[in-house]
C-alpha cells in the first residue's frame, strides 16, 4: 500500500503552492527508488492543502524545510464515536415537532456528513454521494454502517416508512471516509478530500461523529480556513470517554473531549440520555458547546448485503439503534439545518448563537463541561427546569418523566457523603461541581456516594429511570466518612494535598500526569511548588470550576513549577503535574506552604490609578476609568475594540535575586462573553492566567515572576460574534513584591 502524506502551505495561492510542490516532486522522480512519488490529490477547494503518495524521507525533509511549508504530516486515522447500548426511545424530547409542525424541515438546505458510508435505503434520498478514499468502492458500501445511521438521524424521510429524521426534506451528501474493512476507521487524507468536495457542492453544515486523541494540524488548517472564508459550520462528537474510554487508555473523565472536537471555532456535542440525564460515557470538557439527545435512537441502516459486500445497490428495509455522541452530532447538524432554513441569510456566527441560544440548562447553572451551554430544543419549547435548593438533610420532590429536577447544596461539613433516593419511585442520582465535574460514580444508582467539601457549592440531579418513571420521592443525604485520596487520575480521584508534602511520581502506564486537591483551611495566601522532582516538571492551577487559573513552569526554586495564591476558607484548587517531556515517568515531592515560598517578599510598586500613573512605564492602549474600580474610584482598562480585536497593556521590570520568589500582585473584574472573549495576563509572552464571562471584582490576584528583566501583559481579545457585559476587562491595585 503506498504510504500517503498531507503537505499544507502557507499561502492560500493553489497555484504557486501547486508549481512548487510539483518542482519537489520532479526533483525527486528523477531519483532510482521502486516507488516514485507523485501527488495523490489536489483539493481544489483547498487551496493550501495537498496528499502526496510514495515520498521518502529525503523529499519529506526537503519539503518540511521549505520556508512555504507550514506542515508535512503522515495520513492517520479516527474512529467513529458510537457507543453500544439497547435501544429504547427517540428523539422526540428536543421538540422537534414544534419546527415540522410550522412547516421547517430542512426544505433546500444541504446538510452533509463525513463517515462510513451512505447505503441506499428506502427512507433515505441523497442529493450526492462520494468516496473520497476509494475509485474502486461505491460511497454506496458501508461495511460498518455507522454512516448510514448517521444519515438517518438528520435526513429520513417523512413517509410511510420507518421512523422521521430532524431534517426529512434537507439536501443531503454523503461522504465515505474509510476503508469498508469493518473497523471504521476513517483516514486524514480521505477527511480532507471529503471536506473539499462537500465545498465544492455548496454545502455549508457538516456532522463529523468520529475523532482521536491526536490532532492532525493539516485538517485543522482547512476546516478553519473553510469556516472563515465560506462559513461552513463543523459540529463534531465530543466522543465517548468519559466512562472508562473506549479508544483510550485511562482518560481523566472530566477532561476527555477529542479531536476535531477540541477546536474552538467547531461545535461540539455531548450526548443525553432519555431522562435528561447526560450519558456516563459522554466525554467531558471545556470545548463541549452543547449536548442532544443520542442514547438508542432508531435510525437507518444498511442491508445485511451491503455489510457482506454482496450488494451495494439494493435499498435496505432495515432500522436500529443507534447511541452516543455520533448519534447526538447529527441531530445537532439537522437543527442547524432547520434554523438555516428558518434564516437562509443568516451568517456561519448568526446561525451557531441562535442554535446555541435555545436550550435546556440541564446539570449545574450555566455552561458546564458536561452539557455545555444545555439540551438543544426548539425556540418554542419552555426552557424552564426545575430547580430547589437543598438545606438540610432530605427533600421530597415529583418527578415528571423525563424531567430531571436539580438541587443546590452547600455543605457545612466537609467529608464522603451518602445519597439515597426512596419513596414510591427510586430514580437515579448525579452529584455535579459548580463546572459539571462529576462527583458521583457514572452508575448514579441509589445510593451513591460523593466527596463535598464545606463551603462549596454542589448540584445533585435526580433523573427518572427508565425515563417514563415518573411520581414522588425522598433524597437523603448523610454523612459517611472524611474525604479521601483518589490515585490523582482525574479531578474526581484527585489526590488531597494539606498543608505540607505529599510524595507522588508520574505513572509509567496511564495518565502522564497527578492532579491534587487543595482545600484552603483558612483565609490567606498559600504556595504550592514541587520540590525533589527527579525529572522536569510543569504544572497548571485550577479553580473549582475546573478554570485554568495559571500555568508554571520554571517560576520555583530549582526551576520547579510552583504558584502563590490569595484564598478564602475551604475555597479548592486542583494542581495539574505533567512532565515537561511527555515520555518522562519518576518521584516528586507536592508541597503546600501557608504564605509565600522563601519568606514573605515586601512590596515595591504599587499602581492604584488614582492619580498620575508614574509607578510604572506602560504601553499599549489600555486607560484610565471611573466606571468600575476595585478601591477608590479609578482603574485601569482595556481599549473599546471591535469583533476580532485586542487591547492589551504591558510594564516592564528589572527583578533581582533576594532568595524570596517574586510576584506580581493586582485585582481584576472582567465583563464579557462567557467562552469566547478573554481576559489574558502574561509573564514574558507565557500565559499565566486567562478568564472569560462575568468575575466581579477578583481581588489579590498573585502570579510569580522570575529574575531579570519581566515583562507584565494585561491583554482583553474578542472573538469574531456578539458581546456581553461591559465588554471589557479592569485592572487595579497592580504591585510588585519581592
């Protein structure tokens, strides 16, 4: 089998990028080897990318040293994200009816999808299919049938046959992706070729229901490119991992989201079971944008034939179920197509925040990494949940089938709670942290057991079960033990750091990295650094909402990564230890210290923008501002900017070596929209905190500095749709000690 390369370019001029490639091509034909190599396609709707064939590794040298050459990356492959469940409901709960009912179905709106294949059946009309992997196979074979059911799920026929899709009348392209040996497994280059195509025909949503651990930056590189120049929207599986993996080894279960669905300019999708109740194996993470229903859905699927590879002509009469992520994509790629419908002139980014903007806030208070922003349903639907907060040690509640009411609880105590549902029903239970963290075992079946720490904020789902369960019941919780270590696995197994040290190593076998826990015991600043690390280390801070706070790596002593923070009583953080080189395994040492690491520093500058700014040299186009401040009446913030812009403000300062780690001190408020515009802080180019949303003012904010020469940038960017708040970013009280 000749051995396929993806070449991306810098520039998007096909033709220039095309004579070039060619020139490398012909220098190297003219060379003895068995096997030439030659350009395997040219995307013509691509014109950054080509698939080369044959190269050796003296040509892929030469190309990846060519200053127009962005990548040169090996085809790989992704696996579809379908989980295997019975059958049992449909996808009724999203309201779709409420669009079929006043006449949107998707009428003349293509909608495609990238998969196995796309079988003929008789509740199924394509307006094209392709084979971008083969000449030899019909895009008509699918020997693994999951493209067939994603086919389905968006586009079966509202007749006398089978079930109905979300868009019955959209326009719909298929595209196959894999080999048709039965594995699914869908290569890079077919991806590519398939993506080309699909903008070649005018299609302007994409469902991709596959992906992988590893991203390939080639596709990356055409997806946003056709996303900014011709507004095609991707909405991508989230994948299934979050239940122990099933294409991966031992994944932290609240951060297991894959490629492609890890971009932030695609839609990801999580998946929700029939009792609005996300599904145990729905991966999890900050790039989930939102979730739909998935679990058992009846869809197409092609003839036992056309499996075998005996009969790919003959339309199949047959139907099952289909589960997991690659089933909740496309019914969120058919209500894209519905609302495309709804609004033809609608923008790329008009369209994604209105879909995005009519769900169901199922799980914790706003976006969380399991739902995202909600259940997708349509704008006529209630978005009203049911909500109570739980303030002793029970609570009676009716359950509607398939409604699951939330409670709010803040413990008092901190330890290993006990939940139990009884009464006439006996429903399941979740326990989630304020990001959609899970807290409970994926089971959830009464009783079920979390760690609350006091003070904290905790939501307890309780979901019907089967989802048609419906009627009365007590939730009772108490407490059964004191909090213990996990393996620090995953935040929910993070290991409990207390103030002192705790040995660790990074493990040889499964996750590359340690996460701890730590509960303040008391108001106050505390350190936390690695000390004894037989290998270089790096590290990222996290709050409870699983916001990455910070990252380090050589800020501590011996270039250890180590963080110095403000903290309230039992507020938590997680710390992150990951080896600098992703291969290295060994012994370290995490180590907690009230106050700051080498004895307490004392502060040397202090900027409150009360009055002249002359404590420090700064530059960029941030100003001084009366409307909000932190103390007194003025702060610092950023530039009115645009879609798309940034404002930023940077001071340089000489730090010299006292044996007490520097730091930068400040307070900050940031007023924007949540996910998508960002306040960003960085210590010589390097990141050290990045938040987004509505903060209210933060106060004594700590980031360490090195020695020499620090430059400090406050910077506030936004993406390229709508605003929230004030749509800014302040600063105040900015000091530096040491």
């Amino acid at each position: 089998m000749s051995k396929i390369h993806l070449i991306t370019f810098k520039e998007h001029d096909n033709g220039k990028n095309k004579t070039k490639l060619e020139k490398h091509l012909q220098k190297h034909a003219s060379k003895k080897m068995a096997k030439k190599p030659k350009m395997h396609d040219e995307l013509k709707h691509t014109p950054r990318v080509f698939v080369i064939e044959d190269a050796n590794e003296e040509l892929l040298e030469d190309l990846r040293n060519d200053p127009d050459v962005m990548f040169v990356e090996e085809d790989s492959v992704v696996y579809p994200a379908m989980a295997q469940s019975p059958a049992e409901w449909s996808h009724t709960m999203m309201d779709i009816t409420a669009f079929h009912s006043r006449g949107y179905t998707g009428a003349g709106v293509k909608v495609g999808y990238l998969d196995t294949g796309a079988a003929p059946h008789e509740d199924l009309v394509y307006a094209g299919t392709y084979n971008a992997n083969s000449t030899t196979v019909p895009a008509g074979a699918d020997s693994h049938g999951h493209g067939t059911k994603v086919a389905g799920i968006i586009g079966m026929r509202n007749n006398t046959l089978g079930y109905v899709g979300i868009a019955p009348d959209c326009l719909l392209y298929g595209v196959k992706v894999d080999s048709n040996d039965g594995s699914g497994a869908m290569n890079s280059s077919a991806i590519l070729k398939g993506t080309d195509w699909l903008v070649g025909q005018g299609v302007k949503i994409i469902s991709c229901s596959f992906g992988s651990e590893t991203n390939s930056p080639t596709r990356e590189t055409q997806w946003r490119d056709h996303f900014n120049n011709n507004g095609v929207l991707f909405v991508c599986a989230a994948m299934n991992e979050a239940n122990g993996g099933q294409y991966s080894t031992d994944p932290d279960p609240d951060d297991c989201v894959f490629y492609p669905g890890k971009y932030d300019f695609v839609i990801t999708v999580g998946c929700v079971t029939d009792s609005g109740r996300i599904a145990a194996y729905s991966s999890r993470g900050k790039a989930v944008d939102v979730s739909a229903v998935g679990d058992g859905v009846m869809s197409t699927r092609p003839s036992d034939a056309n499996y075998a590879g005996t009969d790919w002509v003959t339309p199949s009469t047959l139907y099952s179920s289909f589960n997991g992520t690659s089933c909740a994509t496309p019914h969120a790629a058919g209500i894209l197509a519905l609302y495309k419908q709804m609004y033809p002139n609608y923008t790329a980014t008009q369209l994604r925040n209105l879909f995005e903007s009519n769900v169901i806030d199922y799980g914790v208070e706003g976006q969380d990494i399991a739902y995202g922003k909600g259940m997708l349903v349509s704008p006529w639907t209630s978005k009203t949940v049911t909500r109570a907060t739980l303030t002793g040690s029970s609570v009676s509640g009716t359950l509607v089938a398939g409604k699951p009411i939330i409670y709010k609880y803040v413990p008092t105590v901190s330890g290993k709670y006990t939940l139990t549902t009884s009464g006439a029903i006996t429903p399941r239970v979740d326990a989630y942290g304020v990001g959609g963290n899970r807290v409970t075992g994926s089971n959830s079946t009464s009783p079920t057991v979390a760690d609350f720490v006091a003070g904290n904020t905790y939501y307890i789902g309780v979901y019907g079960f089967p989802y048609t369960q419906a009627g009365s019941f007590t939730l009772s919780l108490s407490k059964t033990g004191e909090l213990a270590s996990g393996d620090g696995s995953s935040f929910a197994e993070s290991i409990i750091l207390p103030v002192g040290t705790v040995a660790s190593s990074i493990p040889a076998t499964t996750n590359k990295y340690v996460i701890f826990r730590f509960v303040a015991p008391s108001a106050g600043s505390y350190t936390f650094e690695t000390w004894n690390a037989a290998i270089d280390l790096k590290a990222d801070l996290y709050n409870v909402n699983l916001d990455k706070l910070a990252s380090s790596d050589d800020e501590g002593n011996g270039s250890n990564p180590m963080f110095t923070r403000t903290m309230a009583a039992n507020e938590v953080v997680y710390i992150k230890v990951m080896p600098y080189n992703s291969s290295n395994t060994g012994a370290f040492d995490m180590k907690a210290t009230a106050g700051t690491s080498g004895g307490t520093g004392s502060i040397r500058k202090t900027e409150d923008f009360e009055g002249s700014m002359t404590t420090y040299t700064w530059s960029g186009d941030w100003d001084d501002s009366k409307i909000s401040a932190s103390t007194g009446s003025w702060s610092y913030k950023s530039y009115a900017i645009g879609h798309g812009g940034s404002s930023q403000a940077s001071f340089t300062e000489t730090i010299p070596t006292t044996g007490v780690s520097p730091k930068v001190i400040f307070d900050y408020r940031v007023s924007s929209e949540q996910n998508y515009d960002f306040f960003e802080v960085l210590v010589n180019g390097v990141s050290k905190l990045k938040i987004s949303g509505s903060t209210g003012w933060v106060l004594n904010q700590e980031i360490a500095l090195g020695t020499g020469s620090q430059t400090v940038t406050f910077k506030y960017y936004k993406d390229g749709s709508s605003s929230a708040g004030d749509d800014a970013a302040f600063i105040d009280n900015v000091r530096i000690s040491y």
